[in-house]
C-alpha cells in the first residue's frame, strides 16, 4: 500500500527537499523511522539550533530547507528562531507533529494547540483536512517559502503518515514562477506549451476581466484557433462570451469536467482556478492525457493549483507578450466550438406562469452591451449564463463566496463608481430579502440602478437539492413575502409584474433609460419555480 508517508517524500524529492534538519520526538517516530537512503537527517540538540541550522542552508542556498519540530514543545521553543528565519527572508518548510488525530478531540497527552503558537511570523499555517491531504499542503508550503520568503508550517498529526494515500495529482503546482513584470523566460515557458500542444484550450476567469487581458486573450484564442471556457462560479468574465470561440462555462462536477476537456492534451487557466468545483467527485480532474498550466496574479490560487507549470504575474501585460510570441496556427481546421445555450422559451399561453427563462430571454435581447449585471440568482443561474453573455469587461459581476446578499448592495456601488455606465441586477427573492434595505442607499444617493427581482416565493434551489437527495425539504415557502412592498417602504420605486405581456411593456420602457436615469427602481417578477433546474 503506498501510503500518505510515501506520497509526502514523493513530494519533497520533487522539490528537492531531501535533509531534514529536526530534534525528534515521539508524534514524528511514525514519519522517520526507517528513513528511506536518500533522505538525510541532520540532528540538532535544540529546535532554536535545528531552525537555525536550516536558515542557514537556506540563505546560502536560496532555496528552501525542510525542518521537523515535535508538537507544542518543539515548535515554541522554535518561535524565536523561526522569527529570525523571517525577518531573514528565509524560506523554510516546517513539518510539526501533532497527537493522533483520532482522539485529539479528547485532548490527549502531547496533543498541541500549535496554529496560532508560532503568531505572525510563518508566512502560512496549514492544518490538512484529511491524512490524504498532506502530500499537496506539503508541496504548497513549499512555493509559499520561496514566494513570500520566510517560514511556512504544516502540522501533522502522527497517525496521518500510515494512512493510505490517493492517487490523485496533489493540489500544488510542479513548478511556480513569480514575477513583477511579463519576463521573457516565463512567457517563453508558456508560449512554448501552447506551441508545442496540438490541442490546446483555455480556461478563463475573474482575474482576466479587464480590458486589456481581454483583448490579449482574443488575439491568442484566434491565433491558436483554440475553444475558451470560462471557470465555474467565476465572479465576472474573463473573455467576451459573444466571441466565436467562446466555448460557455465549465461544469462544476469532475465527470463532466473530464469529459469537457478530454479532447485537448494542454489546458492553461488565466486568472481561473484549476478547477473550482461544487460537488465532490472520486477521480482526477482531467484525463492523464491532458497537461494543465495556469497563468495568475494570485499567488494562494497558484499554490493550490495541480498543474505542472503556474506563472504569477500581472495578467494584461503577460497575456499581451504571450499573444505576441504565439505563432498563429497554420492548420486552422477547429470549427467554432458548440456554445451550449438554453433555447428562447415560447411566451407563455393564456394563463400560464412567467419562467425565469422568460424574463432573461426578454433582458438578453434589450440590454445594450456596455451593460454591468450583477447577478443572484442560484436556481436560474445556468439560464443567465447561456442566455445573457458578458460583451463588455465588467460585464457580468457576482459573489465568488456563493453567500447570498452580495447582488443588490454591489449593484448600487458599482452604480456609484461608474454613473455613466447601465447597471441591472437580476436577484432572487429569497436572495434580495438578505440585503433588501441596501435599497435605501440607492435612493438616498440617487443611485440608477435596476434590481430585477425573480421571485417565486421560495428558496428554489435548496428545494432542489433536497430532492435531489430524495429528501422533502423541512423550510415552508414565502409566497406572502411583498418585495416590491419592502422596497416601497425603504423609498424605492417598485412595480409587480406577473404576465409576459406586462414584462415586456415594462422593459421596453425602462432599458432606454438606463444609462442616464438617477432614481433606482425594482421590478418584481412572478416567476413558476423551475422543477427542471438541477444544481
């Protein structure tokens, strides 16, 4: 069995951390006993000696040193040294034993209060989750060291090491570079993947939404001929999805994922995760065939990616040099990729329901394109997103939490910041009754945003998962709940529409108005809760 001991030296031979500078105690008998040949142990009498010693390796080196420390007693008489290692720019792995993790909950002898021990001077503290997750906080306390120049921990309980391991990719890049500036080397690196890859894609997220990353993106995209995806759950656009070689969103489950990007043997993120997912799923990523890179300006989101090669850096510039470098393909034979889309539902018969659908179909063909929409609205988010693309940078803004409230207040702000500019939020009800008096400030400040509130009198999508678990949900619905009524009581103008007809008329009287109006207003819109939206 190969086990999480096993896999943790895999990781650190592959960062070339190979001596262990350390003073042993029992919570690290597991971890060294039997040290393999290639490993070397350096002995120390006091763990103010053992971090010391690896300071100093580690200066001279400027590479990392690996040290082990033994629960609370090791790692406190350690703090001082370890605060010299940062005000020395010293970057150091520190692996600290800890009790065994299936009673710790009792407090058992040697057992550590050792996160916050240590205060402020490790560059980051990891506590893995599982036994399985120690080769991958390993291998990110690693780029953390060298990145950020100092002490980086990660805290072990003993029993961990015997576990079995997974044989999943850790989440931790092979190889990170950090850069101020769009060097040649790093950009050279990446050109040469994409070069060198015959069916390369890209993946792009909140961190390329800017205009001149969106402009590089396009140029490599056509030059390579290649499909865009845009990350699941991405707060705002990277890549203008009315693009002919937008691709539409990644899917959120592994199966699916795997089966999206299977055809492609390179796939390199820009200003995206590598890959953010909502249910969990047993099985890699991707498929052994396919090699992932990522491009970022987030150094946490680098250190936790699988992927083979992460440069950290400033995305326009980066992005812009890479579109430079890139030869454009001479065998452009990729058809435009299949944008899955939710087709434009008929009106709605006499008498029939309102569907969100209905509503998003309707704002898609009147929104102009310079548009802000800030969106809420869980159960009718895969509509939105096929139905209303991002044209413009900041064309599409929502919360990367997935916490609800964040839509009515953003809207006001980003109308704020850019009076000029239209701003709509599409809004669950259950979602606007979180922030609702975020409408007083509007009005106060005279703020001309429009808050399009779906409301079906429900937390639609929670009801959906609780089927989905073959469970009845436990919540009643709210269908008495009046938002455009709370949104008159604070002072904001509100009107009620509950058929397709008054949708429309309502519209096509307010989007002329959205770029110069200087008084919010919310449209509340009776919607059918979709019984089709699966999460």
């Amino acid at each position: 069995m190969r086990t999480v001991r096993d896999a943790a030296f895999e990781a650190l031979r592959r960062h070339g951390l190979t001596t262990i500078f350390a003073n042993p105690g029992s919570t690290e008998i597991s971890l060294l006993a039997d040290l393999p040949d290639d490993l070397d142990f350096v002995l120390a009498l006091h763990e103010g000696s053992v971090v010391g010693a690896a300071t100093g390796w580690a200066v001279v080196r400027n590479e990392p040193a690996l040290v082990l420390l033994h629960t609370t007693a090791g790692l406190g008489n350690a703090v001082g040294a370890l605060a010299t290692a940062r005000e020395n720019r010293a970057p150091l792995v520190v692996i600290v034993g800890q009790q065994d993790r299936r009673h710790l909950a009792q407090r058992p002898f040697l057992a550590g209060r050792l996160e916050q021990l240590a205060g402020d001077y490790p560059v980051s503290v990891e506590v893995p989750l599982r036994a399985q997750d120690v080769p991958g906080a390993l291998g990110r306390a690693v780029h953390a060291a060298r990145c950020e120049r100092g002490p980086a921990l990660v805290i072990v309980p003993m029993d961990d090491w015997t576990e079995a391991a997974e044989e999943l990719p850790d989440p931790a890049p092979s190889t990170i570079r950090q850069t101020a500036i769009a060097d040649q080397e790093s950009v050279r690196e990446v050109a040469d993947l994409l070069t060198a890859a015959s069916r390369p894609a890209l993946v792009v997220g909140a961190g390329a939404d800017h205009a001149a990353t969106w402009q590089a993106l396009t140029e490599l995209a056509e030059r390579l001929d290649c499909p865009v995806w845009q990350e699941s759950f991405g707060a705002r656009a990277g890549f203008p999805q009315d693009h002919p070689r937008f691709a539409g969103h990644l899917p959120a489950d592994r199966t699916r994922l795997r089966q999206t990007l299977e055809p492609h043997d390179l796939v390199i993120a820009v200003g995206a995760p590598v890959f953010r997912q909502y249910p969990y799923e047993d099985g890699p990523l991707v498929h052994p065939g396919t090699r992932l890179a990522m491009v970022t300006d987030d150094p946490e989101e680098a250190r936790r990616a699988p992927v083979e090669l992460a440069v950290v850096g400033p995305l326009p510039d980066f992005c812009a040099a890479l579109a430079r470098l890139v030869p454009e393909r001479a065998d452009r034979t990729a058809e435009a990729p299949t944008r899955p889309g939710a087709a434009l539902p008929p009106p709605p018969g006499k008498g029939e329901p309102l569907r969100a659908a209905h509503v998003l179909g309707a704002l898609a063909e009147r929104l102009p394109p310079e548009t802000v929409l800030v969106e809420e609205t869980p159960s009718s988010r895969p509509d939105l997103h096929a139905m209303v693309p991002a044209r413009r940078p900041l064309g599409f803004l929502s919360a990367a939490m997935g916490g609800l409230g964040f839509a009515l207040p953003a809207a006001v702000g980003v109308r704020m910041g850019d009076p000029g500019r239209p701003v709509v939020a599409v809004v669950g009800d259950g979602s606007s009754l979180y922030q609702i008096q975020g409408l007083w400030t509007a009005v106060r400040y005279r703020v001309g945003a429009v808050f399009v509130v779906l409301a079906n009198g429900r937390y639609a999508v929670m009801d959906r998962l609780a089927e989905k678990q073959g469970g009845k949900p436990p919540w009643p619905d709210f269908e008495e709940v009046s938002v455009a009524g709370l949104a008159k009581a604070l002072g904001c103008p509100a009107r009620r529409v509950t058929d397709h007809a008054g949708l429309l008329r309502e519209l096509d009287a307010l989007v002329p108005t959205l770029g110069n109006r200087s008084e919010p207003l919310l449209l509340e819109v009776a919607v059918d809760p979709d019984r089709s939206f699966a999460p």
